[in-house]
C-alpha cells in the first residue's frame, strides 16, 4: 500500500541522542547518573529570585528580537574587558535559545551549499548534523588520541577551496582539553591567509583550571573580526534548563545571525533576560566558578584508586574522562557499569565519526561531593 506523507528524513543516520539513552539506561537501573552534562546542585536563590521579581512585575511578553538592550550593555561591557576585546551592544551581540540556538544560527547563517566545515572530533553532538542540514560539509578531523590536541599541519592540509569554517571548542567537551595561546596563533594565521570564519564554541569558557587563561578568539583582534564566540548562561549560572545563551561577533556576522534568529525563535524569555542583566551588573567573577569545579575535579581524580582506570586529567570543562583496561567496546562498558554498577557515564566513541574506540568514558563532575564520592567509591570497587 502506498504510505502517504511518509517524510523524507533530513537526518536518516540520527538516532536518539546518547545523553537520553545512558540517562534512561540509568533512571531504569536506578544508577548515579554521571552521564549527562549538568549540576545536581542549584543555580543561585538569588538569581531564581530576581526572575520570580521580574515575572510578578509584569515583564511577560516578548523582548527584542536580538535581546533586551540591558543585557547586551552587560555582556559587552564584561566580555570587553575581561578579554579585552571591543564589543558593542548594538552590533555585536545576540541573545538566544542557549548555545544550541547561537551555534544553529551562526552555521545557518554563515554557510553557503557545499562549504566545507572543519569539525575536531570528539565533537559536541549538535555540530555535524546543523552542517549537513544547511547544505555544508563536515569535515571531522580527529584531535590527537593521547592528549586531544589539534594538529594544525593536518588541518592546513585539508583546506581547499570550498573549506569556510574552522568550528573549534575550548574547553573541549567531551575531554576536557583546551586550545592554548600557541593554538589561537596558529589558527588566526590559517584563518586569515585562507579567509575563514571560526564558529568558537566557548560555553565552558568559565571553568579552566590550574591558574590556565582561557583563549577566547576574543583575545585576539584579527580573529575576533571572522569568528563567532558562544556562550551559555545555563552553563555559567548552574541553570542549564533556562536555556539562554549568546553569541558575540562582528557587525557583519552577527546581521547574518539575527536573521536566522529572528525565524528561527525570535526572541528568547523576557523576564530570565531581565534577571540575568541585574545579576550580572550586581558583579560576576569567573575565577570563583573555576575554583568551585577544580576543587570537584580534585576531589574526582585524587580519590580514584583503582588501575584499571586511567584518568586524562581535565583542564577545562566539568568533564573528567578515564581511560580504561578491558576487552569491552565503550559502550558495552558504559552499559554494563550502568547495568550493574549503577554509575552512568558517557562512551567516548559517539563522539567520532568513525566510531573511534579509544576505551574512553566521559564522568560530569558537577555534582555534590557527596554524588562524587559515591562515584568514586563504585570505581575503586570495580573489578
Ligand atoms: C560544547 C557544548 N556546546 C553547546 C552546548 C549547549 O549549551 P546550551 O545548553 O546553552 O544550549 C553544550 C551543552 O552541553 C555543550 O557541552
């Protein structure tokens, strides 16, 4: 029988995410779910209230489709001298649905059919298939196994004519890596001489560890003029379900952006903009947040005790991977430590385009010290 409205899929090889899998896998199992990127603790009363205030004061209907000006002043005052770069409210910034939103927008908006994307895998999930689906082409380059590093000869010898991004992600979700000075150099020249764009991924750009600078591509003038930085208030605040983000770029990316925005969602909630703005003029300190997570990050690796996990240590990001010693693929692994264990985690392997297994699995350490100990407890005990 002919079957009618059967759709075509866009995306035939996407299946469900495997945050939504080990998280099942998990609730079904009743397992400490280190699966999933988020905190088990909550974003500040503070900050919960400012929101409550905004809503009762009758700030419920929609803001500017580009953000509400206040936040946008914040956000270019804070960012231009924290990174010492020049940002300007009106031109430069973009409030949006969280980083998924700025990174759909910014590839929607700036890829033309048949451009080629340079994607560093492991990579962030969204990525691949937001290229694929306006009409680009990933190019997934592999970071060095041992330490996630790029390897910038090899990125040089990819680039050909239709090459239009560099999309990078620092700290680097899922390892933990981060891209230093030496890194930014090298690709503000390749960008420049082969007239790229970098899509900069920075939603972990607050939680760096042992005294390292975050090298946002704001630092550096001649990159920020063809990048697009991405952030995410959910990340900053410990309020990922808020789901608001922003994207910082120059006057003619961003007209680009604002257009997919302005389809895509329009605007985003008006009283969480209304909070987060007098949050943030109240004074924010990244510092604080890296030292909160270091000292989880610590607590997670020092405690570890058991050989047959070997942990690469992070230093970024609230992510701490572990190598391991078994026969099992990563994934039988994480099922089975999920299963039987009952710790869930992340296997590495998703995150490659070739399904690369390096017997890798991603821990979130955002967690109480209580939740980290117990994970730590069923390690050591794991034979
Ligand atoms: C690397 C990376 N980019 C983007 C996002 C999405 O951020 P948001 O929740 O603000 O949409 C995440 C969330 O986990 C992430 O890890």
């Amino acid at each position: 029988m002919t079957v009618y409205g059967e759709p075509i899929s866009k995306l035939p090889n996407v299946g469900t995410s495997i945050f939504t899998t080990m998280s099942q896998l998990s609730s079904d199992h009743g397992a400490l779910n280190l699966s999933q990127g988020f905190p088990d603790f909550d974003a500040d009363k503070r900050l919960v209230d400012l929101v409550n205030h905004h809503m009762k004061s009758g700030r419920n209907q929609y803001a500017p489709s580009n953000g509400i000006p206040k936040l946008r002043k914040e956000i270019a005052d804070l960012f231009s001298d924290y990174y010492g770069a020049q940002i300007n409210w009106e031109n430069n910034v973009t409030i949006t649905v969280g980083a998924t939103e700025a990174i759909y927008a910014s590839l929607a908006g700036l890829i033309s059919p048949g451009d080629e994307v340079i994607i560093f895998d492991p990579s962030y999930d969204s990525y691949d298939p937001v290229v694929r689906l306006n009409g680009g082409i990933p190019v997934r380059l592999k970071l060095r196994p041992a330490d996630f590093s790029v390897d910038w000869d090899q990125v040089e010898s990819r680039i050909g004519a239709n090459t239009r991004i560099i999309l990078i992600n620092s700290p680097h979700n899922p390892t933990g890596a981060i891209l230093e000075k030496t890194d930014l150099e090298r690709l503000q020249e390749i960008a420049i001489k082969n007239d790229l764009i970098v899509v900069s991924d920075e939603v972990y750009h607050h939680i760096i560890f042992d005294g390292q600078r975050h090298e946002s591509v704001l630092r550096y003038p001649e990159l920020a003029m063809r990048s697009v930085a991405i952030f995410s208030f959910g990340k900053i605040f410990h309020a990922t379900g808020w789901k608001v983000g922003f994207a910082i770029a120059s006057e003619t990316l961003t007209r680009e952006i604002q257009k997919i925005h302005q389809f895509l969602t329009f605007s985003v909630h008006t009283p969480t903009q209304f909070a987060l703005a007098d949050y943030m003029e109240e004074g924010l300190q990244f510092e604080s947040i890296s030292k909160l997570f270091e000292k989880k990050r610590d607590l997670f690796v020092d405690q570890l005790d058991n050989p047959r996990f070997i942990p690469v240590r992070s230093r970024g990001t609230y992510f701490q991977l572990l190598k391991y010693q078994d026969a099992l693929n990563d994934m039988a692994l994480a099922t089975k430590m999920t299963k039987e264990a009952r710790l869930a985690s992340i296997p590495i392997s998703v995150f490659y385009e070739d399904g690369f297994d390096d017997h890798v699995l991603r821990f979130c350490f955002a967690k109480e010290d209580e939740t980290i100990m117990k994970a730590v407890n069923i390690l050591n005990a794991y034979s």
